[in-house]
C-alpha cells in the first residue's frame, strides 16, 4: 500500500522534469512546492554507492539553483538514508501525514441556499488566482503551478465556493486508479470556522464517487492542527507520515 500511494501522490502531481537516478526519483519544477522539486528515494538499485547517489542529487539541484530536499518516510531505501542524510547536515521540515477515506460509506454535502459552487474540469485563470490569492503564492509561482497543473492527462476538478461575490473556499481534485487526491485545499482567511471547508471537501468527495473513484488521499502537514480536525472529521486516517530533509 505504501509504494503504491506513494507512486499515486508523484503522479497526481506532477513535476516539469522527472529522472531515475539509480532507482530514486528526481524531480525538479522551478522551486515550486517540495513534494515537486525533491528526491523519492522509494526505489533504489542493488550494489549502488550511497554517498555517491547521494552526492549526484546534490549536484543536479545546485545546477538547478534550488535547495536539495529528500522526501523521508519510514520506509524509504536504504533504510538508514535517514540518518545518512542527518549526518551530512540535513535538518528535517514538515512532519507530514498520509491519510486516506473509504468512500463508500456516502455522506451527502451539506445544503446551504447561501453558498453556490463554481466547478471547472480544466484549469482557468478564475480558479488559479482566488485558489493563490487565499494561499498567498506569488505572481512568479503562479505560473509554475499553471504549468503543472496543465502537464497531466489525468482527471481533475477545480471546486470554488462563493458566498455572493466572495472566494470562500477552493480546493482542487486529481483521480487516478479509483484514487481521488485532494490538493490546495484552502478556505479564505475571513471566513474560517463557518464550516465552509467542510462543505467545499464533501462536494468533491461527491464528485470523486460521481467520477468512479473507489478512495480518497490527502497529505497534511501534522503541525496544521485547524486542517488535521477537520480531516479526522470527515474520517480520514493516517496510513503513514513522511517528513523532508533539506540541506543547509
């Protein structure tokens, strides 16, 4: 299960540029998000110099410019990588949950007269500048995550809530496989705790099962407590957690 999420997660969002080095996954998209611009170390070839894969990972994002980051879970290979990677000055960042929600257990989204739901199947600029504007990513991002977004062939759905004219709520869904991942999920500074995440997640989870998609994932950074509640509301559990190590 955990390789085959993992592989899921990589897919359903995408990188610009993607390359096996010696069985990790490089992946590289101008600094954009670290699950996109880290190394994967899931795989790794027998008899391979360590050190010295470790070594051409950190050549290829000084080249690039770009901090170098391992994406860590308790099951990466080798298995000591970990401390490998302490040992040579990486600190660990963002201790982050992988949870997943058995979708056939059906709940319907909550109805309110005062909410109206804007859904696109392809990405537009309406979307992409509320979803950044709540999420504070700069115009120089923007266009990264444009790019991203626009590279994959799999299913996707761009959700808004809008109260009257207003932005409350957006978040985006990726399938693949029966799988419907959960991204960018965010809900607008001035107006929290009125529940609209809640609704916003139930009407792509609705969606998602619309669409044939069997489960549900979502990563979340366990330091966000506000985002964590509301996830145990909805009855996602936590099937492993994985943290980055970056070098400084």
């Amino acid at each position: 299960m955990y390789k085959f999420l993992e592989e899921i997660t990589i897919n359903t969002w995408p990188a610009k540029y993607s390359a096996l080095m010696n069985g990790w996954l490089v992946r590289y998209a101008d600094g954009y998000t670290k699950r996109a611009n880290s190394v994967s170390p899931i795989y790794l070839d027998p008899g391979c110099d360590v050190d010295g894969c470790i070594a051409a990972a950190e050549r290829f994002y000084r080249d690039a410019g770009q901090p170098v980051i391992f994406k860590m879970t308790p099951y990466v290979m080798p298995s000591d990588l970990d401390e490998r990677l302490a040992g040579r000055g990486y600190v660990q960042v963002d201790l982050s949950s992988v949870r997943t929600l058995d979708l056939a257990v059906e709940t319907p989204p909550a109805a309110d007269p005062g909410l109206h739901m804007v859904f696109r199947d392809q990405l537009d600029a309406g979307w992409l500048e509320q979803m950044s504007l709540m999420n504070e990513i700069p115009d120089h991002r923007q266009s990264v995550l444009a790019y991203t977004l626009a590279s994959t062939p799999l299913q996707q759905g761009f959700f808004q809530i809008q109260q009257g004219s207003e932005t409350v709520a957006a978040g985006l869904g990726v399938i693949q496989q029966g799988w419907l991942g959960l991204y960018d999920i965010v809900t607008h500074p001035g107006f929290r705790q009125r529940g609209f995440g809640l609704q916003l997640i139930q009407r792509m989870l609705a969606w998602g099962r619309e669409r044939g998609a069997h489960s549900s994932f979502l990563q979340v950074i366990q330091a966000n407590e506000a985002a964590c509640r509301l996830y145990d509301k909805l009855g996602y559990r936590e099937v492993y957690s994985y943290w980055y190590r970056v070098l400084k």
